[in-house]
C-alpha cells in the first residue's frame, strides 16, 4: 500500500522540485512512490540513488508509462538524512553499437530517523540562516544590557533618563542622545540577489562576490591535430549574465562523456562570456560524442 507519492519533472539540466522533499522514515518500506515526468518517451530510465549514509543502489529498467516512470522506495534507501536520486536515461545507440545513456540533474529525498523523527536538515539551511542566528544573540545580548543599564546616550529633557528604547530595522538607537549615539550593527556577508539566467544560477554577495554555475549539453567531433599525440574539437564561449562581472573571474570548466576520454580547456575569457572551449582527446574520434560540461566562475560585482 502506498501511503505517499513524491512526483518530480525532469528536463535535460533541471528537476523539479530540486529541494528535498520528506520521504518517511527510516525503515520504512515500500509506502512511498517515486514519480518521474520524463522528457523523452523513447527511453527506458533507470534510477541511482546515494543514499544517507553514502550507500549507492541503482533500479532495474523501467519502463514509461503516460509520460512518467515510478519506483517504490525499498527500506534500504532509507537512512536517515539527505538522499540524492538521479535519473538516468538509456537508449540504443543509432549505430547499433551499443547502448547510450544519459544522467539528469538531480533530486533529493529527505528521510528522518524513526525514534525520534528529528529532521537532519541542519546542513541545507537557507544562506541567510547564520546572519539571522547571528542578529538574535545579539539582540538578546542588548537586551541583557538595556536591563543592566549598561547602555546610556546624553541625557535630554526632564525626565529622559536616555536609556535604549528603541530597536528599529536592526538599529538601536539612543533615546535623548544624537543621530552619533547611533550603535551600528552590522552582520555577516550574506546575499543579495539571486536567479537564472540561460544556462547559468547566479547569486551577488554584499561583500561584491560574485558567482554563477551551470551546465551546458552539447555534442564535438575531435579530429584537429593539438601538437602530435592528441585531438581536439571547439566549442563557442559561453556569455554570463549580462553587466554580471566588473572584472575577469576566475573560471572552472569540466567535462563528462561517455567514454571518460575527454577533458577540456578554454581561452579568452572575458568579463562577458566564458571564452572558446576545447574538447580534448589522445585519438580521433570522427563521430558526434556527446558531452556534458559543467561551468562555474567566481568574480565580483562591484
């Protein structure tokens, strides 16, 4: 009997919901069911799943059914904690040379220990978590204060003993004194702005930092000779979020494929875009290989 269902939308770079969704508790077992919308309906799917405890397990084939495929969650899967499920797509290569497969982005399921039902969530706070933490001692710190009459400003008028009375949008400002008696709190970087923008997740920091991430599926052919023993194919650069860095960032480009054959660089890069990418290879590989990149770059903002 299933006592829950979980469903996830899944495209070639994103799953939705891509925060951790409640799956039960340890130890329980098949009361809960996985339902994946997937993109491509001439596909079998398997999934892989890391679980709690860093366990991996992977599924059978399944099969899709009116655009999704489903999966029960065994009790093995359930270790308290964070668990990361990935869907994988495989398909007959067109060539008749084997299988191909594909790995999308991917979900999370949140699973509480069954004697206490505590949810072990801590790590995956909102960034902003910390500074409000931070904000609330302090607060009760010059709270303890105020009733020690350890804070003062400059007396006033008759009867304006100029004790701290007001706490106002993190201000604490000093009754009977002047604007100067002003105490400035202050906290730690946190962010300020934060979104999508074509491939890339962006977020700006107070202190200037700058960073974007993401993915970017294509497909190269590598059979330009690089010096004497290795191949090549390129790439286009790849533009940032528009007016996003003030200067050049510093930028980190990886690559998955297939095979494990390639690895890649880039030149060129600018404060608008990452520049040229090269897919690299030790043999030529004449047909389309496709290959998943992953991009992230660190720069300011101001």
């Amino acid at each position: 009997m299933i006592f829950h269902t979980i469903d996830f939308t899944v495209t070639a770079d994103a799953v939705i919901p891509d925060t951790p969704q409640f799956a039960g508790h340890s130890g329980d077992d098949h009361a809960v069911l996985l339902r994946f919308a997937v993109p491509f309906e001439d596909c079998r799917y398997r999934l892989e799943i890391v679980d709690g405890c860093g366990e991996y397990d992977t599924t059978a084939l399944l099969d899709v059914v009116d655009g999704t495929v489903s999966c029960e969650v065994p009790s093995a899967w359930t270790a308290a904690g964070v668990a990361t499920v990935r869907l994988v797509a495989v398909a007959d290569a067109e060539d008749g040379t084997g299988t191909v497969r594909f790995h999308f982005p991917p979900a999370y399921l949140a699973f509480n220990d069954c004697e206490d039902g505590a949810p072990l969530l801590e790590h995956l706070r909102p960034a902003w978590q910390e500074a409000l933490d931070e904000a609330q001692l302090f607060l009760k710190a010059v709270e303890q204060k105020l009733q020690n009459g350890d804070l003062k400003g400059e007396k006033g008028d008759k009867g304006d003993t100029g004790d701290v009375s007001v706490i106002d949008e993190l201000e604490l400002i000093i009754d009977g004194g002047s604007a100067d008696g002003e105490i400035e709190f202050l906290t730690a970087d946190h962010v300020v702005e934060q979104g999508t923008d074509g491939i890339w997740t962006y977020r700006k920091w107070e202190s200037g930092l700058a960073e974007c991430w993401g993915v970017l599926n294509s497909t190269v052919t590598s059979t330009q000779s690089w010096g004497s023993t290795h191949y090549y194919g390129k790439l286009e650069g790849v533009s940032f979020p528009a007016s996003f860095f003030v200067g050049v960032p510093a930028v980190l480009v990886s690559v998955s494929d297939e095979s494990g054959n390639f690895f890649v660089t880039n030149k060129n890069t600018t404060a608008k875009e990452v520049g040229e990418l090269f897919a690299v290879t030790v043999v030529a590989v004449e047909n389309e290989t496709a290959i998943r990149l992953s991009l992230e770059a660190k720069g300011r903002w101001k």
